[in-house]
C-alpha cells in the first residue's frame, strides 16, 4: 500500500520535516522524532498510520543525519491501541488468513514490527501517555523505553477478547521474565511509570515535560561518543543472540572483532583516546 505522504520537505535551520496523514517526522540532526498524529484519537493504530510509520521508520534509517529514532504520541495519549472505529473485523479476517506472508513481508497494518529490530539504528519509545493493546505493543518492539511518570501501559488483548497480539508474548517476557509478563497479558491491568521501572519494563521515567528532550539528549549523547557502526552491529548482535548458544554467540563475537579491528571506526576510536580527543566516527546513510 502505498504511503499518502506528501514527498517534499521542508527545512529551517538544522531541521527537516516530512509531511504525512496519520503521523509528524522530523529530523534534527542528530534524531530522529516520529510522532503519533492522531490526538483526537489518541493516535489509535490504523492501516494508514501503520504504513506511514514503517515509511518513516526506513527513511531515517537511509538518513546519515540520524543516529537514533524517537518515538512518540500528540496530545495526552503514546497510542490507545488499534482504532476499532477505523479497523472492521473483515480487516482481521484477512490479516490473519495472510499472516505467514505478512510475518515475512512485515506489511501487516497491524504489525509485525520486525523491521525496527532490524533498523540499524537504535529506538527510543517516548512514552507519554496511555499505551495500550497495540500501543503498548509498539513500545515492547523499540529497542529502549523512557516513560512519562504520569503514563500508563495495559496490554489489554484479554479485555478485548483477542490474544497477546504483536508477538507480544515473546517480546514481553523476555523484558520482564516469564511469571510477571503472564500477570500483564493475562490481567491487562493497567502498570504505572513506577512499577514499569521496577519490572524493567522501561528503562527510564520522567516527567512528562521532560521526556522528549531526555529521549533526545541520549540520542545526541550516542551521537558525541558512539560509533554508529558499532551500535548497528551491536544492536544487531543482541537480538540475534537472543535465538542462539552461548558458543554461537562467542563465535560471532569474534568473526565481528575481526572485522572491526579491520574498519576505519576501531582504528580513529583508538587514535581518538590516545589524543584525548572526540572521535569522529561515519554516519550510517546518505
């Protein structure tokens, strides 16, 4: 399906910004923000928005002025799930009937998010209000969580009648642990910023005025001191470990070394710290 963005861009200053229908992009160098653009909604999930996301999500991947994405909600709500006004159950006969082509394809409007784990790029789920069901879901798919102290996250399938959708029952434990992922899914209670940081659901809570900028400033942080190379293959090397042996992964390891120790990145970090300066690393891009 074919994304209704507008194609031009618009910049002022360092900042560059996409226009589409169901969500907000903007570059500044050197992050990336996407926001959920739905506030009268409260950006609930639909086909249109799930397309443009993705669009979003490989374009700021193509971007050497992005280091790391950023997303986020308009207004008061992160996302209040799949928007069951705009999503009618012949949309999830069909997306079930053609759910091993759209395992594969990652072109299922309501997820698989398979292609942020394999963006070469770091995501920050900005989450600033409610998330639930799909929203939540999108949350569990990004690769960090910073968290409104205010917000709140229920999975909310059980309570809709559905199942632990978005491959949320494997995400979901493997964040939090077997026993605790069950009491969500199973409860679709709702879990305060508090307690989500004690799980390890999230990895940081803030206030919600301070949220977007504490998202960013990581970013720009990876940004002075990370080798952007180093974080794709790094973040690449966690989620593929997560299917294989300890001794897989001790092998990688050191095929990966070998490669390193062979780039330009390894050899100006090294030339960087004997100088007592910032390294000065390639972006991932054009």
């Amino acid at each position: 399906m074919a994304s209704k963005h507008r194609s031009n861009y618009t910049t002022k200053d360092t900042t560059l910004t996409a226009q589409y229908e169901t969500i907000q992009y903007q570059v500044t160098d050197p992050v990336a923000v996407i926001t959920l653009n739905r506030p009268e909604r409260l950006n609930a999930w639909m086909p249109t928005m799930a397309h443009e996301f993705r669009e979003a999500m490989l374009g700021a991947e193509a971007d050497k002025n992005v280091v790391g994405v950023v997303v986020t909600g308009s207004g008061r709500a992160f996302c209040a799930g799949g928007d069951l006004k705009a999503l009618r159950m012949d949309d999830l006969r069909h997306m079930t009937a053609d759910a091993d082509e759209a395992l594969t394809t990652s072109d299922d409007p309501a997820g698989p998010f398979d292609y942020m784990l394999n963006l070469r790029k770091p995501v920050i789920a900005a989450i600033n209000g409610p998330a639930l069901g799909m929203g939540a879901v999108l949350s569990l798919w990004a690769d960090l969580r910073f968290m409104a102290d205010d917000a709140f996250i229920s999975m909310s399938f059980s309570q809709r009648g559905t199942v632990a959708e978005g491959a949320s029952s494997w995400l979901l434990p493997r964040l939090i642990g077997t026993a605790p992922a069950l009491d969500l899914l199973l409860s679709s209670r709702r879990v305060a910023a508090d307690e989500a940081l004690r799980l390890g659901l999230v990895n940081v809570t803030v206030p919600a005025g301070d949220l977007l900028e504490t998202a960013a400033a990581y970013v720009r942080d990876l940004s002075k001191n990370c080798s952007p190379t180093s974080l794709a293959i790094i973040k690449q090397q966690v989620y593929r470990d997560l299917h294989d042996s300890l001794g897989e992964s001790s092998d990688s390891s050191r095929k990966l070394l070998g490669e390193a120790v062979e780039g330009d990145d390894i050899k100006e970090g090294w030339q960087a710290y004997l100088e007592k300066r910032p390294a000065v690393f390639a972006r991932i891009g054009h």
